[in-house]
C-alpha cells in the first residue's frame, strides 16, 4: 500500500491544480468557446479578474467552455449588486459615467421595461460595455446574447425571436461582423465597398455589402462575385456570372440567350446607351465578336475540353494556357519576349502613368496574346515548341461575367472568359431577418 502512496498524493495534487482558478484574460476564446493556452479541450473551472490595484473584481465558473455563473465584488470583499443603468447612470460619448461622482462606472448593470422586467444586463469597465451582454424579450424570453471587449462586439452573437427561435448567430471582430454560424459552422464574411457603377443599380457607387469566400464545391450561375481582372490581377471587379463551363453562349439585341434559352434580364438590369445594330462591329470586343448588344455564339470553356491548335484558335489557346498558368514565350535573334494576360492600357488606367508601356514590346521584352504589334520569332509553350503541339487540353472551368449596367461594364463581352481560380468571393443576400 505505501508503495501507492506518492500516486495518490500526485493525482490529488494535479486534481487540485486543475481546479484551481485562472485568471480570466488568459483565456483563449475559439468558436465560441473559452480555452486556457495551449489546450485543446474547451476550459471548465473557475476565473477571476482584479481591479488594478490588486483586489479581486469579479469571480467565475465555466463549464466546456461556456460561463454559467459570475459576479462582480467591491474592494472590500462584498459582493456588487447590480444597478439601473437608466437611473444610476449618465452616459456621454459611450462611456457611462455615475450621477454623483461623475467618474466611468465599474460594475454589472441592466435596464427594465416599463412593466418591471429585465430587458438587458452587461458589466461596464472604466464606463465601457466589458463582458457579457444579455437581452430579453418583454416576456422575459432571451432576445441576443453576445461578448463584449473594451467597449466593442467581440465573438459570437445569438439572436433569437421572441418565440425562441434562433434568427441568426455572428461572429464580431472589435465591432465588426466577419462571420455567421450556419449549422454550428463558422463562415468567414467581409464587407466591400462599390468603387464602380457596374452593377448599377444592383447595387450603388458607395455602397457596402457583406462577401464570403468562394467554396470548392460553388455552383455561381447567377451569383454576384468579386474577381480578379484577367487582364490587371490586382483589379477587383464585381459581376454577376452569367454561364459557366460547357455553356454556350450568345447575345442578340441585348437579350442574353444561354443554352438556346432566354437568360432573364436581372431585376436592375439598366442600359443608357442606343441599342447597337447587329452589323456594328466593335474592336474592343472580345475575340471580335460583335459589339456590347450583339455577340456571337461562343462555348465556356471547361476543364478537359480538348481545343485543336490553329490560325482560327490560336488567339483563344494562348490566353487560356496564360491563365491556366504556363509560360508563353518568343524567340529570335533580338532575345526572348514574354506573353502575359496583363494590358499596359488597364495598368495605365489605374495608374495614370505613360510609364507602364515602357515594359512592352517594342522598347520592352512583354507581348500580350491580342497585341496588334507583333514580332517575328518561335513560339513556346514551358519551352518547347508549340507547333510540336496538335491541341491544349484546358486545366480548370471558365466562366461569363457580366454587370447588370449593361452598357457601363467592361466585362466579359471585352475581355473573355474568367478563370474559376480568378473568382474570389461571392455577395451574400442578406434578408430584414438577418
């Protein structure tokens, strides 16, 4: 038995030191839930936080994660009670401040309806929202909970209706929405603002809207996105995909025909300029294709599509091995020159520097695909010769962008096919519910 003994002694000691208390700031908060550093399991045990000058402030107990009982102590070991904020207090520019002494509060408050019961409660520190918050229904059902941190919204937010019902649960960074949950589930969310008037009136110049990072597995058809600029990457343009891979595609008298179908003008779909006739051609259309009211019938390309190497394509492969990332090179005496997707005339649009072209051909060694100005030389693909090649198989899905301002976008009737490595985010729909 005495061998035992030193056992025993260590697991009391190690059962008393996990249940000893922890300071409350040194908590790592995760999806919702408390975790001491370097742990892996939610944290269950008590905490505490001190005022400045040493004494104990508040007292705690969480349980896999989750806080289910506090209060808050004076200096002199009693236990605060709770106060009328509407009554006790004054606040000035966010802070709360007491009547009598005019200094920021310290302590838990909460405010009443009119009938008598609790409609709210949070702590405030140094006069500021610190802890957390609780809202209920007049009925004395739980309206929204969620954290506080130095005055801001922090962690996870519940909303619920007044018949108990969760509406919807965010994610708060210093203020800031940057997620909700969706079947317990964190998605990240960001906000962007509208620089352009392409997606008029969609959506306006200034204009702020919440983006969710594209999934693997997104179906987009129809989905307002942000994407990169196939032709200036470090452009963002928001647009609304119009066919995806395997699509074919066509414009007639600005009616949008996908798959032989009339695809429906969106809801704020808006033009401001004369129709085109059908025999204007336009040459900054892509692939010369017709003009911003009328485009010829083209397919999207789609991963595996095997494309015949010749005159009639080559514009169309070279662009698409650009953008599924191969180097595309000519050779000749004068040395090597380099074709890439970026056009000097959109980095000047953005820059406003003549400078830009200086990179190009002919003071520079860059070619674009479409560059009306071209040099005589050998053509490769990753090196090799690209007559040695019958045909490019594409390497990932391509898709349709267009703005719903029709005639003050320049999308995908300019440009071309979007890369799905290109798309970014999508715009999320956000209801009066949520």
């Amino acid at each position: 038995m005495k061998r035992f003994l030193p056992f025993l002694i260590l697991s009391l000691l190690l059962i008393v030191g996990c249940s000893k208390s922890v300071d409350e700031t040194t908590l790592i908060e995760k999806d919702g839930l408390m975790y001491l550093p370097d742990s892996d399991s939610p944290y269950s045990g008590e905490v505490f936080t001190n005022y400045d000058t040493g004494e104990k402030l508040y007292t705690g107990r969480y349980e896999n994660g989750l806080l289910i009982e506090y209060s808050y102590i004076n200096k002199d070991g009693t236990v605060k009670e709770p106060i009328n904020v509407e009554t006790t207090l004054v606040e000035r520019d966010g802070i709360y401040y007491t009547k009598d002494t005019n200094k920021p509060y310290t302590g838990l408050v909460f405010t009443l309806y009119g009938n008598g019961v609790k409609k709210s409660e949070i702590f405030l520190k140094d006069g500021e929202p610190d802890g957390f918050y609780s809202f209920w229904h007049e009925d004395g059902q739980i309206g929204q909970q969620g954290t506080y941190t130095d005055g801001k919204k922090d962690g996870k937010w519940t909303v619920w209706d007044a018949k108990g019902k969760v509406l919807v649960e965010y994610n708060y960074n210093y203020d800031q929405i940057n997620g909700f949950y969706e079947n317990d589930s964190l998605r990240f969310i960001s906000t962007y603002e509208i620089t352009t008037g392409g997606m008029e009136n969609t959506f306006l110049i200034g204009e702020k809207i919440f983006i969710e990072k594209i999934k693997n597995n997104s179906n987009m058809l129809n989905e307002v996105v942000l994407l990169k600029y196939p032709r200036d990457s470090s452009s963002l343009f928001l647009m609304r995909v119009i066919a995806g891979p395997g699509d074919t595609l066509e414009i007639i008298n600005r009616t949008v025909y996908l798959n032989g179908d009339p695809y429906p003008f969106p809801q704020k779909t808006k033009y401001i300029l004369p129709r085109r006739s059908p025999d204007y051609k336009d040459d900054n259309i892509f692939m010369g294709k017709g003009n911003k009211d009328n485009f010829a019938q083209t397919v999207i390309p789609k991963k595996g599509d095997r494309i015949l190497i010749g005159p009639e394509t080559a514009l169309l492969v070279m662009q698409l091995m650009l953008m599924d990332d191969h180097e595309l090179t000519l050779k000749n005496n004068d040395g090597t020159f380099y074709f890439t997707m970026t056009d000097p005339a959109d980095i000047y649009r953005r820059k406003g520097s003549y400078d830009v072209f200086d990179n190009y051909y002919p003071n520079g060694n860059l070619l674009n695909p479409w560059s009306r100005n071209m040099p005589r030389g050998e053509l490769l693909f990753d090196g090799q010769p690209i007559m040695d090649l019958q045909e490019y198989e594409v390497e990932q899905n391509y898709y349709w962008a267009m703005g719903d301002n029709r005639d003050n976008s320049l999308d995908s009737r300019f440009w071309g096919f979007v890369p799905y490595s290109y798309i970014t985010h999508r715009s999320l729909k956000m209801n009066k519910k949520n």
